[in-house]
C-alpha cells in the first residue's frame, strides 16, 4: 500500500470580485478509511480520484466511487467523503468560487442532484490538475488568472464530454437517416453565412451529394439548395428589422449572398416586396 501524503498550494495572489477565483489546489494519498465531514465548505471544491476507491454523500445520497470518478462538492451543501479501508483513493483536488462558478460548473455537467461525473475518458484532467498546482507552488506571475484559465480550461473538457454523452442519449432512439437529417440541418444552419456548397457538406458527412439531397428532401419537402437559401433570406429579413445601420448590400453579404441584386430578387420572390421596400414598411410600422 502507498504511503499517505497530503501536498497543497494557495493561491498567492488575493482577488476580489473575480469571474472565477481559484483559492487552493492539491493532491492527498489517503490513509485507509480516512473521512472528510460530514461538514460544509463556503466554496466550490472539485476532486478527480486518480487511484483507488471511496465513498461521497451528498444530500442523504451516497455515491461508491473509483479511479476516473470526479465529484463536486458545491457551496453550503452538507457532505462526507471516506476513502475505502482496503484500496484508499489518491485525489487531486481544486477549491473555487466567483461570480461565474455556478454557471461552468453547471454547464460541466454537475448540478445538486448529479453531484458525480464520469471522466476518466478525459486524457487532459491530470494535466490541468498539476497546472493549478503548479503555478501556485511556484508564485508565478498572474498566478490567479493562469490558474483561472486551466480551472476553465479543465471545466471546458467536462462541458465537451458532458454534452457528448447528452447528444448520444438523444440521438440512441434515432436511426441513422434521422441523425443525418439532424447534422445536415444543424450544419446548414450555423454555416449560411459562408460559402457553403452542398459539395462540401456532403464532403464533410462522407456521402454522396445525389444521395444527400433525395434524402433530404424526402425530409423537408425541398432540396438543400432550397433550404439554405430561404434560411438566408429569412435571417436577412431578421437583420433588416433588427439592423437599421447595416445597408442591403451589408447584409445580403452577411447572409452569405454576395450578389446584392440576386439577393434582392430572392426576397421579393419570397416576400413580395424589395429588401428596401420591407425595410420601409417595418419603419412605418414602428411611427
């Protein structure tokens, strides 16, 4: 059995009214059947188990936990935690708080009711672990906004598999024609600004264009043409409501349509009357 060690490191630098504060960071090898509380923190305090197993209780649940399990323990909540007596866990651990904690932490996944994560799948969790450790051990320069950046940096790599895990969830009913529907769609849609080509598209799935195009349009009802090029006729009728100091031009090239004059012909086709027309209606609209 490894021998029990405890290391820590403060922040050095003492912050106010920061986004996100990083007050400590460290690593312990537990002693077998060494417990924490039960007892409350007035910050959030992060642990990654690196080897071994033990025990996390939070809100009357209690949660058995091992190497690759990370659990947060959230401001005022009443919690214990006790390392197992057989294989006693090594941990690295982060204490914070700011304006912004609640708001990442959540995004990363972790709410009060779900307090544990799975990540041992995150090959980077050690790595910014040590960084926070590091440049406080050391007193570098900007110690607090360095360790700031890897504490979201580290937060960030939660977020990603977090949601990854909730896209899969979403998509298991889904068969594959749906799920391709959903990627097509969500890429048109964040993409109509730049120079999309159906090529690309289907270049960037890994199928054929003619294959992509029957099948959306046994979908939607229209080809993907169609679709991209009312979606950016739509949003440009958004921005000419919404934009009175950008010109026609403006925003017919923000919507991906650098032809000024097809742009124009595409709208009345659609809206029957001219951008500009549209434009001065929504005025009179608003006297």
């Amino acid at each position: 059995m490894r021998q029990d060690t405890y290391k820590v490191a403060s922040n050095p630098v003492i912050t106010y009214n920061e986004h996100m504060n990083v007050l400590f960071a460290g690593e312990s090898q537990t002693k077998p059947s060494h417990q924490r509380g039960p007892k409350v923190y007035d910050f959030y305090l992060m642990h990654t188990v690196l080897e071994g197993k033990g025990e996390f209780t939070c809100g009357g649940t209690s949660y058995l936990l091992q190497a690759g399990h990370t659990f947060l323990i959230e401001p005022e909540q009443l919690v214990s935690y006790m390392s197992d007596a057989d294989e006693p866990w090594l941990y690295r651990w982060v204490a914070f708080n700011g304006p912004q904690a609640a708001e990442l932490v959540q995004a990363a996944g972790f709410s009060t009711a779900s307090p544990v994560t799975e990540t041992s799948q995150i090959r980077r969790v050690g790595v910014l672990y040590n960084s926070i450790f590091s440049v406080f051990r050391k007193s570098e320069p900007a110690a607090h906004m360095k360790a700031a950046g890897y504490l979201q940096l580290l937060l960030a790599e939660f977020c990603s598999a977090y949601q990854m895990s909730e896209d899969n969830t979403a998509l298991a009913g889904v068969d594959d024609s749906d799920r391709l529907m959903q990627q097509m769609i969500h890429y048109l849609s964040t993409q109509y600004a730049q120079p999309v080509s159906i090529e690309q598209m289907a270049e960037s799935f890994g199928y054929n264009r003619a294959y992509l195009s029957r099948l959306f349009k046994r979908y939607t009802g229209v080809s993907p043409i169609t679709f991209l090029l009312n979606l950016r006729i739509d949003k440009a009728r958004q921005m000419i409501r919404e934009r009175e100091g950008l010109t026609i031009e403006q925003i017919s090239a923000s919507v991906g349509l650098q032809d000024s004059l097809y742009f124009s012909k595409q709208f009345r086709r659609l809206y029957g009357l001219s951008p500009s027309a549209y434009r001065e209606s929504m005025r009179q609209m608003k006297s």
